[in-house]
C-alpha cells in the first residue's frame, strides 16, 4: 500500500514539474526533429519509465513464480 502512494505523490510531483515546463523547445533523435511543448516531451518520458518500471517488475515476479 505504501508502494502505491508513493507512487501516486511521485507522479503528481512530476506532473507539477511538466506543468511549470510549458516552453516549446525542439528535440532532435535519430535523424527526426520534433518541436512541441517541453511539458509533452517530460510526460512522455514519465510515462515511458512507469511503462518500463512496470514491464521489470512484472518480469521479475514471473521469474519468481513456482513452478508446478
């Protein structure tokens, strides 16, 4: 439980951190150029390392699982 609160005053903190960070600013990545708002780019990122955290995680307790 404590795990999923943590969570959630992490995830809020980061969205204050996005919404203080509205300037349009321009990414460059593997030949691409992508302009928009630095707000997008940071929730995106946030939202890609949940994504990942969560895959590895998963993946670590299916290892653990017994096996029948």
């Amino acid at each position: 439980m404590i795990r999923f609160i943590l969570g959630i005053v992490f995830g809020v903190l980061a969205l204050i951190f996005v919404f203080q960070n509205m300037d349009n600013i321009s990414v460059h990545f593997l030949g691409w150029t992508i302009t928009t708002s630095r707000a997008v780019i940071l929730f995106l990122l946030l939202a890609a390392g949940f994504i990942v955290g969560w895959a590895v995680g998963s993946i670590g307790r299916w290892r653990r699982r017994p096996k029948r």
